[in-house]
C-alpha cells in the first residue's frame, strides 16, 4: 500500500512596477534631482553651494529610497497629504439616507454607495433559465459582474489525492481564462466568516412547533438555542465573475448593444464557464438577484441588520407570507454613513480595517495554508476577497519576458560593480525562469492580489481583532500591510464580493 504524497504549491511573483529598478518615476526623479544638486558644488567649486546643496540631496535621497511601513517616503507623503486634504474638506464623510441625492426625473432616490463604488449601479437582467440576474456596472470601467453564492466540499477533511484532484480542477478552470481577448477579465473569491444569527433555526421552530407541546420542553429548547445561537459561526462564500464591454464589444454589439447586450453576453459566458465550476468541485447555489446582491452588500456596511433581515427571508418562505420579497431594495444598500479614518473605515454601527496581502510565503506551502485566516471569532468577523485577472498568451510572453530582462539586466549590473547576489534574488530569479518554462508548455498566467478586512461593532475590541488576524496571517507565512490613508478602497475590495479589481501595472510615468 503507498501513502499518498502531499503536494506543495508555490512561486509567487510579485510583480517589478518600478521605473527604473525599485524606484518608481516620482523616486527616480528625486534621485535625479539629487545628483544635480550634489554636481552644482563641484560645478561652481563653492563650498558655499555645498552647505546648500548637500544636506537638500539627502532629503531627496531619503524621499526616494526610504521606506515607512512597507510604503517609500514619497508614496507616504502623498497619501497624507491626500487624506488631510480630504479631511479638511470633509469628503472623508459619507452621508446618505435622508440625505441621499434624488432623481430629477422619477424623483426617487437611486443607489447611493461611498468612495470609488459611488459610480456602480445594479442591473437587472434575464438569466436564461427564467429568473433574474443582478448585474453590478461600472460605466467608467465599462465592466459587468455578476455574483453567485457558492458552497465547496472544502480540503481539511479529505485524502491528498482528492486535495491535488480539486486544486489541479480550480486552475484548470483559471487556465481557461487565460485566452486572447476573453471577455471574461476578472475573477474574484470572497468569503466571509460572521457569527450566525440563528433566524433559520428560530423561523422553523416557530412553524413547526406543536401547539400542544409541553411548556418546560418550549422553555428548554428556546434557552438551547439561545445559548447555542452566539456560539456558532457561519460562513459565505462568493464568486464574481466581470465582463469587459470593450472586449466583447462586437458580442454585444451582436446581441443588442448597450447594457442589454451586455448583459446577455455576460448570462452567455456564465452558462459557458459551469461545467468548469462544476469540474472544480464548486457548487453554484444561486446566482444572485438584485435584491439579493442589495442584501450582501447592507449587511456589509451594517451587521446589525443580518438579524432582521435573515429572520425576514426565513419567514418568507411561509406559504402564506404576505409581506415584503426576501432581500431588500437596491436603493437601501449603502450605509446611513460612513467616515474614512486614516486607519479605519466606520460605516453605520460598525468598524472595519483593511488589509492587503504583500507577500505571499516564499517557501512551498500545502493547498490548506489560507485556512487560519478564516478561523472562526466571537468578537469580529472576517472577510476574504482573492482576485484574479487573467492574461493572455500574447501579454503574458511580452511581461514574462520585460521581468526576465530587468533581473538580468539587475544581476550584470551587481556583477560588474562587484556585489555578491542574494539568495532571495537567485530564488526569484530561478522562480522567473521556471514560470517561464511553464508559460511556454501551455500552462496560464493571471495577476493576483488578496485583501482581508476584520469589522467589529465594538471599537474597544477592535485593535484585539486585527492583533488576532496578524497573527493567524503570520501562521499562513503570509505578510500583511495596513491599507492606511485608503480603507474605504480595501473595505470595498475586500468585505464587498462586488469583483473590485487589480490597479493597473505602472510601467512608467
């Protein structure tokens, strides 16, 4: 009998945005600065100039090749002096509600979401088997996601063969992706881990009860499940899938045009990628109507409302129900208000910080290793969002080929002034190489990043809540960065299964 082998997976590359070596274009710019002032001493032969000059390069250099918590000095100061201006003008404070902006020509009050989600709307759209489909667009993007509720059999609990079996499926699926000019440019994973409300269990006790029971076997089950009810957790799961108009603009221009087109090409693409999801071991329980993607989003913004709204859809599936449709209105998504901090998002009766994966571990992990960064707390809930952007054979050859050059280019150059290379740069070296290789046998490549966000609803537990997760990402050899001056972008990419997506790569200036 042979025992089964464990496979570790691993060779992450980040991704060499700088303009010139690590330096971005502001960086090099203050270096260039730099040089110039320390050559006009020598220039003019002043020492006067000198006591000038000198000590105004070093602040350049320190601005260029600094670093504050995972940030250069340049790229902090920018995003201080971003928020205090915000601050001072008080657009770090959202109000909506009472408050929110009404139509001029229905009168009604639309969609109102803060921050970079204020341009999104919620469509509505046939689904092809007879229901309704929630589209989130985004006009300025020109994208259309839509979001399913999804369940997985997990890998805890199973052999190593059948953990290699679904892990080799879900990049099967990705790999599919990897094509030129797919229409499909964004992949996204969310889950979320939250206490459970218990409104189900409560919704069925309450209809079949008999009306004859004993009182002490009412009273002791309603104590039970009382005190069983804050005990648990839950978790949700969701996969959002994003359609680039522009490139597929002649389906949808064959479709219809416009956002009906759209959105037929998009219901299209979903019905093409199930069998795929169904491969890989992922359940599609739902794909997610207006008011039901409205529901995700509230709850969000405010956790106090997953009670009433969890004890509502569990009443409504009463024969007899007479009140309102499970989910809620599009319009009442968005928080009452919302306050960017420079380190926390508050949003309603809640606090959130937001967290971005920078480093993912440098040694060969197995399929299991992201499983601490979920574990269940009483205090807080936790959410997880992995993005995925696909790219295609063409790109994918040209940026493999642009890291290959500047690492060679790199190495000659430590080579010619005499420096010994790392260990770390020989790795990712080798790791670039091997990529490569892989690339060129078939194999996919898409960018990634991972987000996390914990949220409390009381402030006194919340610095508690995010010692926890630091620790439990340290545990997965993960390296966290607090997403400071931009938590309002991390808690909308990162607690919100909207398919936010991956900045663009800065080559240059």
């Amino acid at each position: 009998m042979t025992r089964p082998t464990l496979v570790a997976y691993g060779g992450w590359q980040s991704e060499r945005s700088g303009f010139m070596g690590r330096l971005s274009g502001a960086g090099f710019a203050l270096v260039v600065g730099g040089c110039v002032l320390l050559l006009t001493p020598v220039n003019l032969g002043s020492w006067t100039a000198a006591f000038a000059c000198v000590p105004s390069a070093a602040v350049l250099f320190a601005l260029a090749f600094g670093r504050v918590l995972g940030l250069s000095a340049d790229e902090w100061i920018l995003l201080a002096v971003r928020h205090q201006i915000n601050v001072a003008t008080r657009r770090n404070i959202f109000q909506s509600g009472a408050f929110a902006p009404r139509s001029k020509t229905t009168g009604q009050q639309p969609m109102d979401l803060p921050g970079v989600l204020a341009r999104l709307r919620f469509l509505e759209a046939p689904d092809g088997l007879g229901g309704t489909l929630g589209v989130s667009h985004d006009p300025v993007a020109g994208t259309y996601t839509a979001v399913a509720r999804i369940t997985f059999p997990g890998l805890a609990l199973i052999d190593s063969d059948r953990q290699t079996a679904r892990v080799a499926a879900w990049a099967g699926f990705l790999r599919g992706l990897c094509t030129e000019d797919s229409p499909i440019v964004r992949i996204a994973v969310h889950q979320r881990c939250l206490p459970d409300d218990g409104a189900a269990l409560r919704s069925w006790t309450d209809r079949y009860i008999a009306a004859d029971a004993p009182k002490e076997a009412v009273a002791a089950l309603t104590e039970l499940m009382e005190g069983a009810g804050p005990a648990a957790t839950t978790r949700e799961t969701y996969l959002s899938v994003t359609l680039s108009a522009p490139r597929a603009r002649l389906a949808v221009k064959g479709a219809g045009g416009g956002q009906a087109g759209a959105a037929a090409v998009l219901v299209r693409e979903l019905h093409a990628i199930h069998s795929s999801l169904s491969s890989a071991s992922l359940q599609v329980v739902e794909w997610l109507a207006p008011r039901t993607l409205a529901q995700v989003v509230r709850t969000a913004y405010d956790p106090e409302a997953q009670l009433m709204l969890a004890t509502r859809n569990a009443a409504s599936q009463a024969p007899d129900w007479k009140g309102l449709k499970p989910g809620m209105a599009t319009e009442l998504a968005g928080p009452a208000h919302a306050e960017t901090d420079w380190g926390t998002y508050r949003h309603d009766g809640a606090w959130t910080v937001s967290y971005q994966i920078r480093a993912w571990p440098q040694a060969d992990v197995y399929a299991t290793f992201l499983q601490p960064l979920l574990r269940p707390r009483q205090n807080a809930r936790r959410s997880l969002s992995i993005v995925y952007e696909p790219v295609g054979p063409r790109r994918a050859r040209q940026d493999l080929a642009r890291e290959k050059a500047k690492r060679e280019s790199a190495r000659k150059l430590r080579a010619k002034t005499g420096q010994d290379e790392s260990a770390d740069e020989l790795l990712e070296s080798r790791k670039a190489r091997a990529q490569d290789v892989a690339r060129a046998f078939g194999q996919g490549v898409v960018r990634l990043t991972a987000v996390l966000a914990v949220t409390v609803t009381d402030p006194g537990e919340l610095e508690t809540a995010c010692a926890e997760l630091q620790a439990d990402a340290a545990a997965s050899g993960l390296e966290l960065r607090r997403m400071w001056g931009a938590q309002d972008v991390g808690f909308a990419a990162a607690a919100l299964p909207l398919g936010q997506g991956l900045p663009d790569r800065r080559i240059g200036f």
